[in-house]
C-alpha cells in the first residue's frame, strides 16, 4: 500500500516538476546570454 500510494503521488507530480525545471533552465539561459547585452549597454 505504501509503496503504491508513493508511486501514485510521484507520477502525479512528475510532469509539473518537469515543466518547472525546464523552464527554469530556460530563464537561466536566457538571463545568462542576456547578461552580455545588459553589461554592455550598462559599460558603454
């Protein structure tokens, strides 16, 4: 019963974590090769 009912919550919250990380990845690349820009535009 245990190990079905850790199974069933896992698979359940399994796509949405996916999801969140993969657009967490997304903003931090974005931001990582925004930064060029942003400190250029702030040095020049």
């Amino acid at each position: 019963m245990k190990f079905q009912r850790k199974f069933g919550n896992r698979r359940k919250s399994n796509p949405k974590r996916g999801l969140f990380l993969i657009a967490l990845l997304i903003l931090v690349l974005f931001l990582w090769y925004q930064a060029e820009n942003i400190l250029a535009s702030i040095f020049d």
